[in-house]
C-alpha cells in the first residue's frame, strides 16, 4: 500500500515513463513483434511487474484503487507492454499469492516482483474454452510428483515464461476435479509452441503450451491440495478482470485524445473538422463513456479493497470497459477518416489491439452469464 504522496510520484512517473519511453517505441515493437530489451529493464526498475505482489516478497503490494491507477495511465500505451508485465501482476501470479504455500510464495514472488521471471497462466486448451471447468488436460500421481499431459492454448507469455500456472485435472469431471501446478520452464517433456500469428497486440506473445509425459514434484501442487484449481483461476481471473478493465480505459483515453487531438488540426469545407455537430457528437459519446467506465471501475476496485466480494462488479466492468474501448477506437477511425484506416497512424493498430479485451479473461458472453447468475442466486437468497 502506498502512502498518499509516494501514490502521487509513482503516478507520475509511470505517466513520464508512458509518454517519454513507451509512446515513442510503439511502432518500433509493432513492426519487431518485440520489445526492447532496454525497456524491459525500465520497467522492472519501476517496478511495473511487481505492482499487486506483496512488499514482503519484493513488489509494491498496491491496493486494487491504486493498481487501476497504474492500468489507467499504461493503457494509454501499446497494450504490447502492458501484456508483458501483466501476467505478473494479475493472472500470472495471483494464485500464487493467495492459494500458494509459504514456500511456494518465497521461492516465485521475489523474482516475479522483480521482473526476472515471468509467469504465464495456462487454462486454456483446444476443446476447452468459455467452459473453464471441464479442463481435459491430465494430472496422474506418481511416485513423488505428477505426470501430466495435455496441451494449453493461446497462453500469453508462454515463449518469454519461466513459471506456469497450469490448471489439470486430477479428479472427478467438473470444476471440483481441476488442480492447480507450478510448472517451471525446462521441465521435463513440457515445450512452448511456435508464437501465435494474432490480429493485433504485435509484441506480446501466445503459443501453445504442450505437456507429454511432463513430470512435477509434488511441492508444484498450488497450496500443496488438490481439486482447488478451479477455484485457484476464478479468483484470480475476478481480479484480472479489474485490471483489464482499467487498461481499456486507458486505451479510451489515448484513443479519445488522439481523435480530439486530430478533430481540432483537421480541416474541411474551411474549417477544423471538430466543430462540425456531427463529429462534436461523437467525441462526447466517447467521452461520457469512458467517465462511466472509469466511475465503475474506481467504485469496484475500492469496494473490493474494503473486503467486499467484488466478483460480478468486476464482470459489469469488464463487460462494459471492454465494449466500450470497442467504440471509443470505431468513432476514433471515423474522425480520422481514411487516415484512420492507415498504419501510419496508431489509431488503426488499437482499433485491432482492443478487440482482445472483449474476447479474453472471459468473454462479453460470459460476463454476462456470471452477472445474470449472481442476479438471480441473491434473488433466492
Ligand atoms: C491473445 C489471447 C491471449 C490469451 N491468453 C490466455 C492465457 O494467458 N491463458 C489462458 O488460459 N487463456 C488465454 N486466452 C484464451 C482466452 O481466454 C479464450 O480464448 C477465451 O476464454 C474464449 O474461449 P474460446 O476462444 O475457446 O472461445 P469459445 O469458448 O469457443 O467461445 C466462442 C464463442 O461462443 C461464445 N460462448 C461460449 N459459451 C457460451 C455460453 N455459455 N453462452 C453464450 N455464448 C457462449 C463465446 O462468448 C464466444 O463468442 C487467450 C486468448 C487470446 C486470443
């Protein structure tokens, strides 16, 4: 937790570092599909990879009101930079912290919060998708560890990874059966598949993850129990969830700011484009928007570090941040105008960066779904 003026500073600079270093690199990592080595290592001397893991494991242990702060402002950049960081602070790491055993958290976290090792979340596979619980891959007992088999698909980092999370099933078909492993790179008969040609977020990585006969020690079951895997991805998902929603608002903003930007320089039939009505409208809805978003996604996050179960409010907002930053980036095409579509400019690489956010961590669908279920069980209640 940052005290109100250390808040402010690192606030600031991570502003000073989003707009100096990563803004300017953008077309750089596009074009590579790689980020800089050396702006790896300033965003491991800021701190970014170990923003919600606790100070005594080295991280900045930022409450959840704090870490949308941080989304917030590294959303405005190329999401590229943000995913690298990302699976450490949310989805990479989480289970970790809040399922691991004390010494599973003293031997990752130091050097997750740092930067040195990143960690990779693999739930997903082929055949399983949306229906996280039915996870296929397989998890047998053996003498002093586990084989596992199966493969895990589109897992984010999984070429740059040095720690899995990988969810298998050691038991009956169902969310109960699905057990939680620290797999480490290198480990026996686990390999990392060519990198995924995707639509946009050129820089960050998804390949598949492929476990054959894969052996882990029995000290890689998540908290030393099994059947809590499920358990272990859901939390650690309502979570992510929050952040993801505070890096589409960020993305709105850089959007919105480029379009008002673009709207004021821009001249047609003798005049500048934003003083037509017309293109007025859809700066404002644009603006409206993202201030809903932004209120939401404050309002949970502060709800959640007051110990509230913060689950469906995290589902409103992903739902709803993650559509959102979907039309913010249409109406942005729509006032540049055919330099929308061009690559030149970096309106047309967010219009296809943002798509992800309403398809990952859940889709809109399933968002939906959880919202409409948790409406329903208080209606029991
Ligand atoms: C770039 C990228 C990075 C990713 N990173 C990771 C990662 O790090 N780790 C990981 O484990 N996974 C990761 N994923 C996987 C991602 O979480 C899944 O793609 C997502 O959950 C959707 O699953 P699916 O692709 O199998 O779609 P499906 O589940 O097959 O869904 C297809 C369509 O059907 C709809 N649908 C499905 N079920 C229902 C229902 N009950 N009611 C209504 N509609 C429904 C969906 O909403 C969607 O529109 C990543 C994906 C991408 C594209």
């Amino acid at each position: 937790m940052l005290d109100p003026e250390t808040r402010t500073l690192f606030l600031e600079t991570t502003h000073k570092f989003v707009n100096e270093v990563l803004i300017p690199a953008e077309a750089e990592v596009s074009e590579t599909d790689q980020i800089p080595a050396d702006i790896v290592k300033q965003m491991q001397d800021l701190g970014l990879f170990g923003l919600s893991i606790p100070e005594e494991f080295g991280g900045l242990g930022l409450s959840m009101s704090d870490e949308v702060e941080v989304a917030m402002i590294l959303g405005q950049a190329s999401p590229a930079f943000r995913s690298l960081a990302g699976t450490n602070i949310g989805i990479g790491s989480q289970a970790i912290i809040f399922g691991g055993s004390d010494a599973q958290r003293a031997k990752y976290l130091p050097d997750m919060a740092s930067g040195v090792l990143i960690g990779s979340f693999a739930l997903t596979e082929p055949d399983v998708g949306s229906d996280a619980a039915s996870v296929k891959t397989s998890a047998r007992k053996t003498e002093g560890g586990y084989i596992l088999n199966g493969t895990k698909r589109f897992i984010t980092n999984a070429p740059e990874a040095g720690l899995f999370t990988v969810m298998a099933r050691t038991g009956e078909p169902g969310a109960k059966g699905v057990s939680c492993f620290l797999v480490e790179a290198g480990s026996t008969g686990l390999s990392v598949g060519p990198w995924d040609k995707k639509m946009g977020q050129r820089g960050a990585h998804t390949a598949d993850v492929i476990l054959q006969d894969s052996f882990v020690p029995d000290d890689a079951l998540l908290g030393g129990q099994e059947g809590t895997g499920f358990t272990a991805a859901m939390r650690t998902l309502d979570k992510g969830r929050l952040h993801i929603s505070a890096i589409c608002a960020g993305a709105a903003r850089r959007l919105l700011d480029e379009a008002l930007r673009y709207a004021n320089e821009r001249q047609q039939f003798g005049k500048p484009i934003a003083e037509f009505q017309l293109v007025q409208a859809m700066l404002a809805e644009s603006q409206t928007e993202l201030y809903a978003a932004e209120c939401m996604i404050r309002d949970a996050a502060r709800r959640r570090d007051a110990g509230e179960n913060a689950g469906t409010l995290a589902s409103c907002c992903k739902l709803y941040a993650s559509e959102m930053v979907g039309r913010v980036a249409d109406r942005a095409v729509q006032i540049f105008g055919g330099a929308g579509y061009m690559a030149e400019y970096p309106i047309e690489r967010f219009y296809r960066d943002v798509r992800l956010f309403r398809l990952y961590e859940g889709t809109s669908e399933i968002q939906k779904i959880i919202i409409a279920k948790s409406m329903l069980r208080n209606l029991d209640s």
